[in-house]
C-alpha cells in the first residue's frame, strides 16, 4: 500500500496514536516521542544494469521504536514507495510486536523499484546494496529485517550472505522470512493464518459459542486465508464461501457451496498467487458469485483476509444481522467509517494487529532459533504461537471488557502503554 492518491498512511498512524493517545491521557513528551521514528536512514543504491549503464535506486530504513528490543519489520520493493508508508508501517509494528509482547520493536524498510522490470541478477545488486548501507545499523541485536511486498526468501538469503561477508561470520539471526534448512523456521507459512484462529477460537469462548455451531465466509484464498480456514475446519467450522482475485477477467469472485467448501479440493484448482480457476470450479458444484458478495452471506464470522479498505462505509450495511464475530487476518481491511458501524452494532471484531500478529510471532521465533542455531519442530512451533496469541487475546480483550472499549481501542491501549513503560523504564522520557 502505498502513499497515492493523497492518502498518507503516515498520517493515518499518527492519526490512530493520537486518538489512543487522548485516551489514555499520555503526556506531552511520550507523545511526542512515539509520533516520530527514532531512526531514519535514507540512501542511495547504485547498480550497475544488465545493459552496463548504472541505475541509482533509492532506499529507506526507519526504526521507529526500540524500547522493547531489536527492531522487527520487513523490507518492501514497489515503485511507489515513499518514506511516509515506511514510517508508518514501522510505526504499525512497534504495536503489533507490544500487542503479542514479544521483545522487539517496530521497523520497516523499502527500496523504490518495480522487481517485475528487473532480473534476478539486478534484485540481487540492490539487495547486497540495501545491506551495504546499513551493515552497521541492522543486526541481530540492533534492527532484524524480514520480507515484505515483492521481496521473498530468495532475497533474504542475498542480504543475510551480504551481512555475513561484511562482518566475517554466521549471522542467521540478522534477518526472517529465510527458507526452512537455511535459518528459516517450520511453521512460518502456517502462523498468520493459524493464529488469526487462535484469537478467533478464544473469542468464541468468551461469546459462549461452539466453533461447530458456526459458519464462516472469508475474502481471500491466499496464505493467510487458507491456513485460516485449515484450522478453522479442523477446530469444527464450516466456511461456506471465499473469494479471490481472477487475474484474467480482472475482477474478484467469490465462491460459495451452502454445505461448506472442500478445502483441499479448491486448493487443488488456485495457482500459487491465491487465484481459484472459475471454470473448475463450477463442475465441482460452486455456485461462482461476484467478489463483493463474500460479505453479504448470512454467516456467523467474517474473515477479511485478502487486502486492505475491503470493509467500507459503502459495503458496512450489508453484513448480515448473524455476525458475530469479524476476525481481521489482511492488514487495514476495515475503514475507520465502516469501523464505526461494527462498533455499533456489537459486532466483535479482532483487529489486524492481534489477529495477524502470528507471521511477526513466527519470524521472532525464527530469529531466537536462528541465534541459537537450534531448530524446533513444526509441534513447538505451532504450541509457541498457540501459547503467545491466546495471551496477547485475552489481554486485550479482558481490557476492553473491564474499561467497556472496542477491541481495536483496547488493543492499542495495551501496546501503547507496553511501548511507554519500556521508554520510561529506560529513563528515556
Ligand atoms: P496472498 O498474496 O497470499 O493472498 C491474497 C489473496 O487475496 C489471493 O487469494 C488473492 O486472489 C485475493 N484477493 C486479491 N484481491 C481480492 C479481492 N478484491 N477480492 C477477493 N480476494 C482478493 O497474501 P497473504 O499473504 O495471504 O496476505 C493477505 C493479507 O494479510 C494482506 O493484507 C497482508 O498484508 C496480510 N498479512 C499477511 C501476513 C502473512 O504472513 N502472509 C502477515 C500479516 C498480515
């Protein structure tokens, strides 16, 4: 997502604190020093192209808090970037880590290009470039970047080799998002999707309902919907819709079987962007709806699960009176208009921050096998993460019962309050 069209991400997070922040009746100086980064760098890139001429790039680090530990955030190639989204998406991730209280802080990084228009090769140069220009700020101990927007394990592995040659050593905790057997840990492809479930299993404790009295509709079918829906049917739900993008017609669809859809057989007719092929489909007996129409299926939870500003002042209305729940696994899919209304009619959201935090979860635990160059099975993976999400849930959500907020208040007012002691334990403000 980025900064277009007069949408200005970082003034949306600043925005959102500001709120929070009038809230909890923070004083001047706290205020003051979370709206900003504590870090910027900003530099240049030269790479020599494939045509032999050189091509100066422009890359961002910013580190907007490190109170609570090492920087965490990913890196992201798109040709719109600007240093307003980096900000705030490295503002986004001091909460996001406070949230779940893991020990680290809130970084993002970005380089403007478009990789679609560059080869391997010419990826490769930036990536050792973006590592050449920070060996001294990142590091395991001091910032731990990861994937992001068109960037993936490959260019991990660049960077991390980069540090490594810089420094003289094996240094596999520098970076996350590393292939499984070469630092990489089992379970990261499972984990956003899998403790969106993990918060959603606990809130329907709390609501007193049996996940097997519930049907789900989800927008997505790509990494963080399909293990969500693994999970969600493995824990006794039935999703009776979901939805993707179609690359060819240039539209989304959505598609719907009342009984409850077949998991593996839809993962068996998507390609590897998410993207279920609609002619398949239909002779597997799916009625192929419209995109838009995933939200208006009379279901007891949601599922956003495919890109932001999904939920919008002009869909809001057509959620059925059955929801109870909407569990947030995309980033931003709801609009602050349309968040009005969910708050409204007492429809239980569990925000983007919580209920995606299982990826970053994942990537800290990563980091910590990578410092130890010790690597744990898939069942300690995934019992860790069970163990971090349903903590960060029920904080959040004891909050927001006992000071009568909406969940995604509450679930800024424990991280904000986290990232605060930590900056006034350390005597910082
Ligand atoms: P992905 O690329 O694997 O899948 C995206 C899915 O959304 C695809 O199935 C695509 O067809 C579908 N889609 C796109 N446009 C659509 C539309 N208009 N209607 C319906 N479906 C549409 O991406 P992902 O990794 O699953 O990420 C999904 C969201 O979750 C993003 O907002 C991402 O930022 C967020 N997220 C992902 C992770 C992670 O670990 N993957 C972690 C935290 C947050």
């Amino acid at each position: 997502m980025a900064s277009t069209d007069g949408y200005n991400a970082f003034e949306m997070a600043r925005a959102q604190f500001d709120s929070i922040a009038d809230l909890i009746d923070l004083d001047q100086g706290a205020r003051d020093f979370l709206r900003t980064p504590m870090r910027e760098y900003h530099f240049t890139i030269p790479v020599r192209m494939d045509d032999g001429n050189v091509q100066v790039f422009q890359g961002f680090r910013v580190q907007h808090n490190d109170a609570r530990g090492p920087s965490k955030g990913g890196i992201r190639f798109h040709p719109q970037e600007t240093i307003d989204t980096v900000r705030a998406l490295s503002m986004w991730m001091t909460w996001k880590c406070a949230v779940v209280d893991i020990p680290l802080g809130g970084g993002k990084g970005g380089v403007i290009c478009d990789p679609h228009n560059l080869s391997m090769r010419e990826q490769e140069a930036i990536c050792r470039g973006f590592v050449r220009q920070l060996a001294r700020n990142i590091g395991p101990i001091a910032d731990v970047p990861a994937p992001d927007v068109m960037t993936n394990a490959q260019h991990m592995l660049w960077m991390m080799d980069e540090f490594e040659k810089i420094h003289g050593g094996h240094y596999p905790g520098v970076i996350t998002g590393k292939p499984v057997g070469m630092g990489g840990s089992l379970g990261r492809t499972q984990a956003t999707g899998y403790g969106v479930v993990y918060t959603l299993r606990e809130a329907l404790k709390e609501l007193d309902i049996r996940p097997s009295d519930t049907i789900a509709s989800v927008q997505g079918f790509g990494n963080v919907a399909q293990y969500a829906i693994e999970l969600y049917t493995q824990i006794g739900g039935t999703v009776i819709c979901a939805s993707c993008w179609d690359q060819k017609d240039q539209c989304p669809y959505a598609f719907k079987k009342a009984q409850g859809i077949d998991l593996e057989e839809l993962r068996g007719i998507s390609d590897a962007f998410g993207g279920i092929d609609t002619d398949k489909a239909r002779d597997l007996g799916y009625e192929v709806l419209s995109g838009e129409e995933w939200i208006e299926q009379d279901v007891d939870i949601l599922f956003p699960s495919a890109l932001e500003n999904s939920i919008t002042a002009e869909n809001v209305g057509k959620i059925s009176n059955r929801v109870k729940i909407i569990a947030e696994g995309a980033n931003g899919p709801t609009t602050p208009d349309a968040d009005r209304v969910l708050h409204e009619r007492g429809i239980h959201v569990i925000p983007d921050f919580l209920a995606n935090a299982g990826g970053v979860t994942c990537s800290y635990f990563e980091q910590v096998q990578s410092n130890m160059n010790y690597f744990w099975e898939m069942d300690e993976v995934l019992g860790k993460l069970d163990v971090k999400m349903t903590a960060a849930y029920v904080a959040v959500s004891e909050l927001a019962r006992k000071k009568k907020l909406y969940m995604r208040d509450a679930a800024y007012v424990v991280s904000i309050n986290r990232v605060v002691e930590a900056c006034r334990d350390r005597g910082w403000i």
